[in-house]
C-alpha cells in the first residue's frame, strides 16, 4: 500500500478545488446559456426548432470521446475558433482548466436546457399574456412571471449539471489533459491514481467524490419534492 | 363611439376551418358581446386587446389604431392601455395579492416587495374590500375575492377600457348575482368603457346597455 505523502495530499486537495471551479463556472454558463435556450424552444416556434432541441441534447447521449473530439476540432490550433483565438488575442485553449470549463459546460448543457424547456412549457402561458397587458416589457414578462414560475425546475437541472460536470471526464481528458494542479480535475485525478497504484489515494478521492454527488443530489430532490408538494396544495 | 372592430381572422386545428368575421361599432359605454361558447367572442376580446393579430382588418379605440392591416399598425398588448380581466383571473400564483394588483403600476424587472404599500394600489385594495387579505397567495382566496384582484390589477393601470372575459363563469351560483352588482357599481364610479363577454343572459341584463350577439364567428343582428 502506498502512503500518503505530504506532497500526494496536497495535489488531492487542489482536485478538488480544481473540479469545484470548473463545475461551478460550466454551471454558470449553464444558467444563462441553458435557461435562454431552454426559454426560446419553449415559448418561441421557427423552423429546425425540434432540431436544434436534437442537437442539443447530443452531448447526452455522445460518447464524451467523440464529444472531445469534436472540441479538439472547434478550439484546437487549426479549428475556426482555436485559430481566431490564437491569431487574435494569442490564447490557446487546449490543455487549460478553461478548456475543461468548456468541455464540462457542453456534457451538462442537456440537464440544464431539458428542464428548462420544460419547465417553462409548463408555466401557464396565459398568465405571460395578462402581464403583458398590464404593460409591462417582454423582459419583465420573462424575469417577473415567467423565470420565478420555472424556477425550481432550473434550479433541479443546474444541480444535476453541476454534478454531471464534476464527473466529466473523457471530453476534459482529451481538451484539457491531465496536468496535476493545473487541469487534472478529480475524476481524472482518481484515473492516474489507480493506474499508478495509488490506492489510498484513489479511495480518498473516490470518497471525496461520491460525498460532493450525494450532497448534490440530495439539495436537487429536496428542491424537486418541495416544487411537488407546492403543486399538490395549488391543485 | 368608444370601440370600432372589423377584423377577419381564420384558425385552423386538426383539420377544422374556423372562420371569425367581427365587425362591430360600440356606442354605450357598457357593452356585452353575447354568444354560445365558440361563437368567436374570446378570439375577438383578444384581438383587441393585442394578445391575438388578425389576418385582415382594422381596430380603433377612441382616437387611436391599435391594429389595421392596411397599414401595418399593430399595437402590442403593452401599449394598448387595455384592461383584461380573464376567464380564470390569471393571477399570478407566486405573488400576493396586494402584488399582484401593484404589477402593471411596477416598473423594472422585479415584482414589488410584499411589504412595498403603493397609493393607487391601496385605494383599489380599499374599494373592493380586499384588503384584508391583501397578503394572501390567489390560491388562498375564494373565488369572489380572485376575481376582484384581477378587476383591481387592470383598474390601477388607468386602461382606457376594461374587456370582461366570462367573468362570472368561475364563480358559484349563488355568488354571482351578488357580484354583478358590486362589479357593476365600482365600474359605473371608474366610468371607463367596458366589453363584457358571456353566455349567460342574466349577465346581458345587468351590463348589455348595447349588446351583440355572435354566432359562428359572425355578428348576428
């Protein structure tokens, strides 16, 4: 059994700090990237509405391999956006825990707009039309009625995202690497561990993880059991 | 005359053709459009109040065109200074009532605080005597006193006209007769122009001064 040396204790830490800011920023894009989507395919129809809802919801069902690849293409040095970056303002995203953000924000993209789609689908669209003739603007109508009416379902999915995204790891192994301190989130951290042979390492990491995942989904059922007993007193 | 309709609009579900031809001119100020349920009474009362774009046709209100096809005027709903009390309330669940009456009258992008107390607000609160109830949820109230909130959250607006969307559908038997005249008399003391829509004769009795009946999305004479 390989001890914990002071050195390995101090990396396991910055896992999971590392892990904690990448799901929460891929959470934060979340919020306003999966909330717009999920309010525009609920309330607004155009054509290859249902595709895009399709597209998506890709990331779900993807492998995370073909997720990163696709990445790699997007933001790598030759791909459209990885070039402009790199031309422009000298970035390059690869191999950068931002990149891990990217990758992370894209795998939990479908538990964030799903709900969110879905939960403002189910917010009465009569009572959008009555505020708008009470005079209010369309961005009223959406942060006034509309968002605090759909709230809770949102606030399950982000919950949900933010644990898909502290899981991820085949598309952040393939864009962000495994640099120890730099990029290597906790479920990578666990990765190298066992391949190495580290096994108290791995079983502290492993443990750590699993404690962050049930807090997590322990909040999102609170949320989701409180919005079912709020129906039931409404009905 | 206060309102002046003729709009052509069709609808088409499932495979049906609904064909809504409304041409109407309002002269009293207590007007009740009168017709079985699917007669085009609602798609009308949206319609002007800009919830609904026609397909062809004109609306004005006093001196203004809210919509006229011909040319290219349409008003959306917040500009057309339109009270709309409907069928259900629509009152919005997560807000108290007191809230739900300072809605149109707060600006910005958040709801007025539950303990904000706002001057208009507070007088419509007053006269329909809900007031002792103005911290309540909608889904704490009774019927009477939801249908009051919602008359109470379009009057504070100051709209230029009051539509009525079977206002008195929702409520009990026993409860209406009672609440056409409290309705009738805090609008003849507001003395705004009011479209009324019902089914029900005993509504066209205590508010038709004018009434138009509809059939089939037609006006009847």
């Amino acid at each position: 059994m390989a001890s914990a040396d002071p050195e390995g204790t101090r990396l396991d830490w910055s896992a999971l700090t590392l892990s904690l800011k990448v799901a929460g920023w891929a959470t934060a894009i979340n919020l306003v990237l999966g909330v717009s989507l999920g309010a525009l395919l609920a309330r607004h129809r155009f054509p290859g509405r249902e595709l895009l809802d399709s597209l998506l919801t890709l990331p779900m069902v993807l492998p995370p391999t073909v997720l990163g690849y696709y990445l790699l293409v997007v933001i790598g040095r030759n791909g459209p956006l990885g070039a402009w970056l790199q031309s422009s303002f000298g970035i390059n995203l690869v191999f950068t825990w931002q990149a891990a953000v990217i990758a992370a924000a894209i795998a939990s993209l479908p538990l964030v707009f799903k709900p969110a789609r879905a939960a403002f689908e189910g917010v009465d669209s009569q009572l959008e039309q009555a505020a708008r003739t009470l005079g209010v603007t369309e961005m009223a109508v959406f942060f006034r009625v509309s968002l605090p009416l759909a709230w809770r379902g949102i606030l399950a999915g982000l919950l949900l995202a933010f644990a898909r995204a502290m899981g991820e790891f085949g598309a952040t192994m393939m864009v962000a690497g495994s640099i120890p301190g730099r990029t290597q989130t906790l479920s990578i951290a666990i990765y190298e561990a066992v391949q190495a042979g580290q096994d108290d390492k791995a079983n502290m990491l492993v443990v750590l993880t699993s404690v962050v995942c049930i807090v997590v989904l322990l909040v999102a059922a609170r949320l989701v059991g409180h919005r079912q007993r709020e129906l039931r007193d409404v009905a | 005359m206060w309102l002046e309709v003729d709009i052509e609009h069709r609808l088409t579900a499932a495979g049906q053709v609904f064909d809504l031809h409304a041409a109407l001119q309002f002269t009293q100020r207590k007007v009740v459009l009168f017709g079985p349920s699917g007669a085009g009474k609602s798609l009308t009362l949206k319609a002007i109040a800009g919830l609904l774009k026609p397909t062809r046709g004109h609306i004005r209100l006093l001196d203004r065109t809210l919509f006229s096809s011909e040319s290219g005027v349409h008003l959306p709903p917040q500009q057309r200074r339109i009270g709309y009390v409907f069928q259900d309330y629509a009152l919005f669940p997560h807000l108290t009532l007191r809230q739900n009456v300072a809605f149109g009258v707060t600006r910005g992008w958040r709801n007025a605080k539950r303990g904000d107390r706002l001057e208009g607000v507070e007088k419509w609160l007053q006269a329909l005597r809900i007031d002792h109830v103005a911290d309540a949820l909608p889904h704490q109230l009774s019927g009477g006193q939801r249908q009051r909130t919602a008359l109470a959250r379009a009057l504070v607006t100051e709209p230029q006209a009051l539509l009525l969307d079977e206002p008195f559908a929702a409520l009990d038997h026993h409860l209406r007769a009672h609440l056409r005249s409290t309705l009738d008399q805090v609008l003849d003391e507001a003395g705004i122009p009011l479209l009324l829509i019902t089914h029900d004769p005993e509504d066209v009795e205590v508010f038709g001064q004018q009434v138009v009946r509809m059939a089939d999305g037609h006006v009847v004479p």
